[in-house]
C-alpha cells in the first residue's frame, strides 16, 4: 500500500556544499582544539536542525561550538545514569534544595515527580524530563569531578607528586599481609561486589540509599559478593597507589596522610608500562582503569563497642583529572584507613606500654613492609605470575634468617586470581608452566632478594623439577634457602640505647 501522504525528508547537501562544510566544520575544531569527527557531528545537529543557515556566519559556529559542548558533556554524564539504579540513587542524594533549583514542570506534574522521587527504578524519559537539561549537567559534573577539600589550599592542590616510587611497598605484618589481595584473610583484605550502585559509605559502613537508609548486614554484603572477572582486576596498579600513599606518609614522619593524591599523568603512565606523551584516549583509559575499582571494597576486621566488627571503606575513587595541568587525582578511604592501622600497630612499645624511642626521640617500629620488589613489575604481563612474586617475597621477609618453603597449592590459594583462572583453564598443565616459568623469571628480574639474601636459592625458570604439573601439584614444594639477611647497618645505629629498651 502506497502512502499517500509520506512525510517530506530533508534535503541533503550537495557533494560540493558537504565539502564546504566539512572545510568550514575542521577550520572551527582546529582554532578551538576541539576533535574533528566530533565537530562534524555537532556541524551536523546544526544544520539538520536549519537546513538554509548560513554555514560561513558567526552564528553557526556558535551553534555548532554549543552542541559540541553538549555532546562532551553528556558522555561525561551518560555513566553517572546509565541505569535505573544510578538514577535513584542520583534522586536520593542530591539534596531537596538542590533538586528543585534544576527541576522542569513543562512534562511532568507535581504528582508525577513526587512519584518519580520515591521511584526504585526510574525510566531515563521520565528522568530527563523531570529537569533543566543545563542544571542537570551542571550538578552532575559537579558531583564527578568535586571540589578539593576546603581545608587544603589551593597551592597544596596544585602540586602534584612528581616521584613514584621505584620500590612497591609489600605488606609484610601479620593479618595485614592481604590488604592489597583479593584473599580474604586476616585483618584486612579487597573484596570485589557485583555491583555498587545504590550504596554509600560512611565512617566504616557501606548503606542502602531509599527512603531509609539502612546499614548493608554482613549476610547482605555477602550476597552482593562475586569472584566473577576477578582475573581482569589491575592489582600491580592498586600496589603502586598503596605504595604512593604510604611513601607520601612516611615523609611526613608517619604524622599526616593525604586525603586526595595528584599525580603528573606522564610519570604515572610510564609506571604503568605507557609511553609518556599520552593522547586523550589514553588519559581517558587511565581515567576508567581508576573508576573500574569502584566496585571493589576494602574490608577491615577489628572491634567495635567491645566487639567484633567488619568496616567497609571504598578501595581507589576518582578524584578529577586537570588538563591544564595534565594531572590525575585519586582518593583511597581503605588504604589510609589500613596504613594508619599498620603503623599504629607496629610501634614497639616498653612494659609499660609506652613507645620506645631511637636515640632522635623517634619512634621505633617493627617492620611492617617490604620494599625489595621494583615497581616496573607491574609492566609484566602474567598477572597471575606477579601475585606469585608478592607471595613468595612476603614469605621469605616474614622467614627472616630462617629458611621459608610453600607449597605450589599453598601459593595458588594465596593467589585467588591464579586459582581462578586454573579451575576455569582446559589445559591446566600449559598454565602452569607458563606462570610459574614466568614467576621464577621475575622473581630474579624484578626483586632485589638476592642482594637482601646473600646466597639465595631462587628456582630456575628452564629447570622442569621446579614446575608444577596437574599431577605433581599437591606434592611439590618450594624451598628458598639462604646464608642469613644482609645487615644494614645504618639502621643499626638508629636502635634505641637499652636503657630505651626497658
């Protein structure tokens, strides 16, 4: 059947004017330094919106400099509400005030939006309906990219670390071992969730956001818990933020810990096995790397009222990224959470309990880091192999002058991303070989426990006896004998005189 009223369809430029335009479109984006095919697009909103405007003018670069804002803007925001979820919570925690100064009455009534607020789930029409599309932009940038706390200056926000360390820092104290494992034992460890969205945290607990807000159980942060992609989790970048935070500590003799660390973005990619001069789709990759750990938590075991009690703290938040200045900032609650922890416990104390002093009058503590893995190791890409490195490493450290040994089981328990991926492997001998060849690899490479441990025995990565097989797996064991640590004898002289030691 023939339409006989078939809806007119604009008319297309001609070959000629497209080229003009598209001369006129890149001409804009290269004198404001926006990019091209991006440009082309907002050119393109422009003129389908008015076919007979005259592309050389004023006022169509204004349009198309406009839309071209709008289009960045929205796929800056689009995450912040890509869900029913992420909407509700948008709704529940943006302050009434707040919402009423950005909210539009030309769609939906006053009933209609009361009933959108209280809504678990609302659809993205009636979302986006419900609001001035300029105010909504504006409070959520706002809310992705925050202000830096008003007690640091501004000078103390425009510096930013230019050294990463060279050295990760391991933790080494007991039931602190795991703090940057997906492990979770002891005191303190990473625990991946399915999803976040529709949750806060505050002082050491993790909420559900609605009409009340209710504390998440420790049955109900068990549902939420999931193992699934644990593979694909970028630990060697978390180690080198922990080791970041806690090198910044340190220089201020253990007294103050930064809340938002800025980094220099070339000195930060080139950690991470990037080449320096990033482009924007390589700033942006690190951006998400850093957002991708928001549903990852931090647990912390300790006692609450007298009793025992598990804080919930989140593990790395974006803080912003300055293209000015080519900086990134990030925020980890639970790392300084555990730092703090850590070096609080390990102060050495008399028998009277109070805190043993060097000759300086400093304190001493017991060691509660190792500093023998380089941090290029995160360039490797065996992950699995990596983890072994840090297992292995904080055995012999915690052994001392004794002589460690683990057994190949041991390691992978310890290893949860290696034991993932060898129970989902369909030729797990292959797997096998391939990381423990690797982790031996490294272990010489990227560790410095030959020079800490004159003498030591590391496994040959080309000697078949110390690969593990499906078949010798729950047999083998590895054993790293040594002739004693190396002394450091600066240390020694900064021990406190015995009369300290009473």
């Amino acid at each position: 059947m023939i339409n006989e009223n078939p809806t007119p369809k604009k008319t297309l430029p001609s070959p000629e004017q497209e080229a003009r335009l598209l001369e006129i479109l890149h001409d804009y984006a290269d004198q404001l330094g926006l990019d091209r095919s991006e440009f082309e697009i907002a050119g393109f909103i422009a003129w389908f919106v008015d076919p007979t405007v005259d592309i050389e003018s004023k006022d169509f670069m204004l349009a198309c400099t406009s839309n071209m804002l709008f289009i960045r803007a929205f796929s800056m925001i689009t995450p912040a509400f890509s869900t029913p979820q992420s909407r509700a919570h948008f709704l529940a925690t943006l302050p009434e005030e707040d919402l009423n100064k950005i909210r539009s009455d030309e769609y939906l009534s006053d009933e209609e939006y009361e009933a959108l607020l209280q809504d678990p789930a609302p659809s993205m029409i009636r979302f986006l309906a419900a609001f001035n599309v300029g105010g909504l932009l504006q409070k959520t940038l706002t809310r992705l990219i925050p202000e830096p706390p008003p007690y640091r200056t501004k000078a103390q926000a425009e510096n930013a670390i230019r050294e990463i360390p060279s050295l990760l820092a391991v933790p080494t104290m007991q039931n602190y071992q795991y703090v940057m494992s997906l492990k979770p034992s002891g005191n303190a460890y990473l625990q991946p969730l399915a999803s976040t969205d529709g949750l806060k945290f505050s002082d050491g607990r993790m909420y559900f956001i609605g009409n009340d807000i209710q504390p998440v159980s420790e049955v109900q942060l068990q549902d939420m818990v999931t193992n699934e992609g644990i593979e694909s989790i970028e630990l060697g970048m978390l180690r080198i933020f922990y080791s970041i935070i806690l090198t910044e500590f340190e220089k201020t003799n253990c007294k103050q810990i930064r809340d938002v660390i800025t980094l220099y973005v070339p000195d930060l990619a080139e950690s991470m096995g990037l080449q320096r001069n990033l482009n924007k789709a390589g700033i942006q990759r690190i951006i998400d790397t850093i957002q991708s750990f928001h549903t990852i938590v931090g647990v912390m075991h300790g006692t609450r009222n007298g009793k025992p009690s598990q804080s919930l703290y989140p593990v790395l938040n974006f803080e912003g990224y300055d293209d000015k200045r080519n900086t990134i900032s990030f925020s980890s609650p639970y790392m300084n959470m555990v730092i703090k922890t850590v070096y609080r416990l390990a102060i050495e104390r008399k028998k009277n309990g109070e805190p043993k002093l060097t000759r300086r009058g400093e304190l001493i503590r017991k060691p509660s880091h190792s500093f023998l893995v380089k941090s290029s190791i995160v360039k490797e890409r065996n992950k699995c192999a990596v983890e072994n490195v840090m297992v292995i490493v904080q055995l012999i450290e915690q052994c001392g002058d004794n002589t460690p040994h683990i057994s190949a089981t041991t390691m992978i328990e310890r290893n949860p991303q290696f034991e993932q991926r060898l129970a989902a492997a369909k030729n797990k001998t292959t797997l096998l070989k391939r990381t423990f060849e690797t982790t031996w690899r490294i272990l010489r490479e990227q560790t410095y426990l030959e020079e800490k441990y004159p003498g030591i025995a590391l496994p040959d990565p080309n000697d078949p006896a110390v690969i593990p097989t499906v078949k010798n797996l729950n047999s083998i064991v590895f054993t790293f004998t040594h002739h004693g640590k190396a002394k450091d004898k600066e240390k020694e002289k900064e021990k406190a005189s015995p009369m300290d030691q009473s």
